[in-house]
C-alpha cells in the first residue's frame, strides 16, 4: 500500500500531466456516458412528453413504474444486458459483451427512466400552462410534444446532465457488460475499484479527481441552466 500523502501528491502529477493512462481512461468512460446519455434522450424526453400530454388508461400506474424505474439495481441491468447478449442469449450473435458498446446499452437503460422522468414533470407543468392555447390552436399531441420540448429546453438540460452524472458514476452495471479489460472496457470507476485493491492508490486517487472535478462542472452547468431559464422566464 502507497504511503498517503506520497500517493496523494502523485495523482495530482498524473492528472497535471495528462497522464496517457488516466487520460485513456477518462476518454473512455466520456464516449461511453455521453453516448448513453444520447441514446437516453432520444428515447426519454419524447416518453415523457408524451405521458405529460396524453391521457389513457392506466396512465397513472406507468407513471409510477417509471418513477420506479429511477432507481434501478445497476447490478440487475448489468446482469440482463449480459444475459442478453451472452452467446446463449438472444443477441449473442451480434459479440457485442465485453466492449464499450454493451457498456453504453447498460448504462442507457439506466439512464432512461431518468431522462423520462424528469422530462414528464418539467412538460407536465409546462403543459398545464398552454394546454387551451394549443388545443386552441388545434395542436395535436405530437404538436405539442414538439413545441413543448422546444420550450422546455433549458429545462430538460437539467434532465441530461442528471442522467449523465448517474452514467459517469456508474460501476456495478458496466463491469458485469464490460468486464475491466484494460484498453478496452476500462472506465473511471471501475479503475478506481481496481486500482484501489492493487494497492495503486496514486491512478485511483486521480481518476477520484477527475470524477469530483466532472461532479462540480455538473453543478456548475445545472446552476448556470437554471440561471438561464430564470431569466428566460422573468426577462
């Protein structure tokens, strides 16, 4: 085990000097959350908006499955994606286990209900704002959608930086799809997780370092959003 300090002082020189190693790593788990986060959205934000806007049957009981679905076990997504795409399963001819793309499937289903969420409640009360303007207008639902969306943007950034802070942080689902293979499928935590038992605590402390430093800019993004659609509002 690394004497603290010195470990603590090496890990600041390895992010000072955009270390190749942590900076592959970092590189990595970005493409891989951001993607996911994309993949999210596309899907998300429009389910949300149109269980904001629509009424059926049943309709309360997918609300609550999809707030439910907030809080998935990482563990059991990771375990479905593997099952999933496992030679004996269903889409194990495609050979897509253990690479950054079953990592970015995994991470976007948990991302998902996130996105979904959070976009149904920001379009929910945008709607009941202008919902006799655009019926008025003759809008149907996937008119609203549209222009609900559009002006609710500012808004919904919230949404996908939550959703990719709960990518980027993200350990147990990646590692069962991704399997840790080094310059391949390893990300941040996972590094961290393994360094951390290895005894290298100067690669783990910094990548530690670079996810506060991701965490902050998060806050800080999620800060100057709400500022804008502050202003937006009362300007």
């Amino acid at each position: 085990m690394q004497d603290f300090s010195g470990a603590f002082f090496e890990a600041f020189r390895l992010v000072a000097r955009f270390d190749p190693d942590l900076m592959e790593v970092v590189g990595l788990s970005l493409r891989v959350s951001l993607s996911a986060v994309l993949i999210a959205a596309v899907v998300g934000m429009p389910v949300g908006a149109l269980l904001a806007v629509t009424r059926f049957p049943g309709r309360g009981a997918v609300i609550v499955l999809l707030n439910s679905l907030m809080g998935l076990p990482p563990v059991v997504v990771g375990l479905t994606v593997y099952l999933m795409l496992s030679n004996a399963g269903p889409l194990g001819v495609l050979q897509l286990l253990y690479t950054p793309t079953a990592m970015v499937v995994a991470q976007a289903l948990l991302v998902t209900p996130i996105i979904a969420a959070l976009s149904r409640q920001t379009i929910q009360d945008l709607h009941g704002e202008y919902a006799d303007y655009l019926h008025m207008l003759g809008t149907g639902p996937f008119g609203m959608v549209a222009t609900l969306l559009f002006d609710a943007r500012h808004n919904l950034l919230t949404a996908l930086l939550a959703g990719f802070g709960r990518a980027i942080a993200e350990v147990g689902a990646v590692i069962i799809v991704g399997g840790n293979i080094n310059h391949v499928t390893r990300v941040m935590t996972t590094t961290i997780a393994l360094e951390t038992s290895k005894g290298n605590l100067a690669l783990a402390m910094g990548l530690g370092i670079v996810l506060i430093a991701i965490a902050v800019a998060i806050n800080a993004m999620l800060s100057g959003v709400r500022a804008t659609a502050a202003r937006a509002a009362y300007g």
